[in-house]
C-alpha cells in the first residue's frame, strides 16, 4: 500500500453525483421533480438504488450529462464499478437495461484469501468480481480482450459508499464507526445526563444483526431510535428483543405507532423527536432521524484528512481514504472521453452541509479532501 497525496471524489467526478434522494449536485442536470413527470414516476416515492425506477433516473442524468459534456455523442455502452454482488450487481443491470446498453462491471472487495476472479455472465452484460481492489486494473485489460471500448460513448458508473470512498475489506470499517458514533452522539446528546453507554451498546449491537433485519428493515435511522428509546427506559431491551421473536412485533412501523400511543409520557425533549421522527415515518421517508444523520455527515468529514501523517497503515486504520485503483481508472478512462458520474445511497442529510454549515464553508462529501490510499 501507498500514499497519493491528498484529493477529493470531485477531482475526477466533479458534481455529476447523486446521493440517496437523486438531487444532482450539478444545478445544470434535471431535477429528479422534472425527471418524474418525464418518465410518469409516483410524485411521492423517492426510489432506491436496486430499483429498475431508479434505473431510469439514472439513465436520464447519464444522457443529459453527456449532452452538457459531449454534445451529440449518444452512449452506447455501461461500465460499473461497486463493491456488493446484490445491490451493486442490480442497480448495473437495471442501468443496463434502461438504457439499452451492454454493460461491464468490476464488483471488488479485499479479501484474506487466495487473489482470484469470478466472472457472472447476463446476457449483454457481465460482472467482474474480484477480491482484489488491484483488479481493477486487469478488469480494463479484461474489458480491451472483449472488444469492449471505452470511449466518449461509454458512461461509467462509480459506487460512492465503500467502493470510491471506504473501499470494502481494507477501509470501510471506519465508515462503520463513524456511523456508530454518529448513533451515540445523537442518543447522547438527547437523552443528556440519563444517557447510558453500556445500556446504548448493548442494544445497538444487539439490533445491530441480519436476526433483526425484519424488524429494523436494516436502516441504520430505524435502528437509531429504538436506542433512544430504549436507552431513555420507555421500554426494556429484553421486552423488545422476546417481542420480536416471539413475533408479537413484526416492524419497525408497529414499534414507533406503539410508542406514539404513549408519547405524552415520554420527557419533553424526546417527544419533540419522536413527533418528529414519526411524522417523517408516516410520510414514508426512509431516513427520518434527520438529526442521527446531520450528526453522521459532522462525524464523516471529521474522519476525512484529518490526519498528518503519509503512513498507510495509519490512514487506513483511523481515517475515510480514497481508493487509489478506482481513482487511478477513473482518470484513465476520463482521458479516454468516457462520461464518469458517480451514485450514493448514503442519505443527503449525511452528505451534504445544512445551507448555515455550507454557509460556513463546509463541504459537500465528494468535495472534501482526503489521503488517496492503494497499490496504485
């Protein structure tokens, strides 16, 4: 491993970003409100990125930055670079599908084991998966032996979250605990001198597991106030957990409409947040612990560039790096004419400054510097 000096996601990306709500962060590119009534989607549903509806909005974003970048070049053909088989492996193909386009895509991760690559045919698209953040150079060899051209007709696709950012196996637990910390700051500050850090852990490592995805609907908001609640003593850890499996409660829906009934009860402070979080809920917003996240994106940055040292080890181990391998192959193919655009499913409440903080000079996530760390 070694140093690149430090950047940020927009030297190579710029503003051709999305986040969870599909705001482009370049003003230029449509708004998701105009693509919608465009592409006939519900006015009411934001959707998510393994979503063939989402496909479609990204299809549209892709085709309009082209035209602001390369005017009069259609695209004609889809790279994709990620780090998860499910989620990353359908948002491509759906892209794929929605815009016609035969696709490539690098699926990677650092793994302990022997170097070795799968690769998982679909039609007139392939995915790459290797254990190796390193192939991603040979993944470019792997596209030239297919006749698979990179050009100004080719859009490539970047994961954000753990793939750019974070790179799964090597860097992405400290995005971990940020996020955890960025739970107990929350639960902490609300429930002030009440707060208990073991009754806290104890229930967010205990919901914090694939056993509890159909309660929590594995969201990290959803899981966030069941520890306010339970670390302010609305209710037990242990009712909770025999609830769930003895299937007395199902949902995370059934949990807060069940606390609501009591609400009058709770101490003023959590009842302003829970009337809050609730109210977001029932509007169907799927990150309605808007203030968890406004204290994820504070936590985030700090974790980013912050550190004076070049050592790779210590960088990987305390702060949120760059890729160096998806940063270097994202310059290639950028001076091969390829369109770069790049997708997060982080919510924008923890990527971007609230307009006081933006007023304040803080930064978008893509725009804040940090070390480039990676083999090359």
């Amino acid at each position: 491993m070694k140093t690149y000096g430090v950047t940020s996601v927009s030297e190579f990306l710029g503003d051709f970003i999305v986040y969870r709500n599909l705001v482009p962060q370049d003003a230029r590119l449509p708004s998701l409100a105009s693509l919608r009534a465009t592409l006939g989607l519900s006015p009411d549903v934001t959707p998510r990125k393994s979503e063939p509806d989402y496909a479609r909005v990204i299809v549209g974003l892709l085709r309009c930055a082209r035209e602001l970048s390369a005017p009069g070049v259609p695209l004609r053909r889809l790279i994709y670079v990620g780090d998860t088989r499910m989620n990353d492996g359908a948002a491509f193909i759906n892209i794929g599908l929605a815009g016609g386009w035969p696709g490539l895509a690098f699926i990677g991760a650092e793994r302990d084991d022997p170097a070795q690559v799968e690769i998982m045919e679909r039609g007139e698209h392939a995915l790459y998966l290797s254990n190796r953040w390193a192939g991603l150079r040979t993944f470019a060899d792997f596209c030239a032996t297919r006749g698979f051209k990179v050009d100004s007709g080719t859009a490539v696709v970047f994961d954000l979250d753990k793939t750019t950012l974070g790179a799964r196996g090597r860097n992405d637990h400290v995005i971990n605990s940020v996020r955890v910390s960025a739970v107990r700051r929350t639960v902490e500050t609300l429930l002030d001198t009440t707060f208990s850090a073991e009754t806290f852990g104890v229930a967010y490592d205990t919901f914090n597991r694939p056993v509890f995805h159909a309660f929590t609907a594995d969201n990290q908001d959803y899981l966030a106030y069941i520890c306010l609640i339970i670390g302010s003593g609305t209710v037990a850890l242990s009712a909770v957990v025999d609830r769930v499996q003895t299937g007395d409660l199902t949902t995370f829906a059934q949990f807060i409409a069940e606390i609501d009934t009591i609400s009058n009860a709770l101490p003023a402070n959590l009842r302003v947040i829970h009337r809050d979080i609730f109210d977001h809920v029932l509007a169907g917003d799927p990150t309605p612990f808007k203030a968890f996240r406004r204290n994820e994106y504070l936590t985030t940055i700090a974790r980013m560039g912050h550190l004076d040292t070049d050592v790779p080890e210590a960088l990987l181990a305390d702060e949120i790096v760059i890729t160096q391998e998806v940063r270097r192959q994202a310059l290639a193919w950028r001076a091969q004419g390829a369109l770069l655009f790049g997708l997060s499913d982080k919510p924008d409440e923890a990527s971007l400054p609230a307009p006081e903080q933006a007023a304040q000079g803080y930064l978008p996530l893509h725009r804040v510097p940090t070390h480039a760390v990676g083999s090359g």
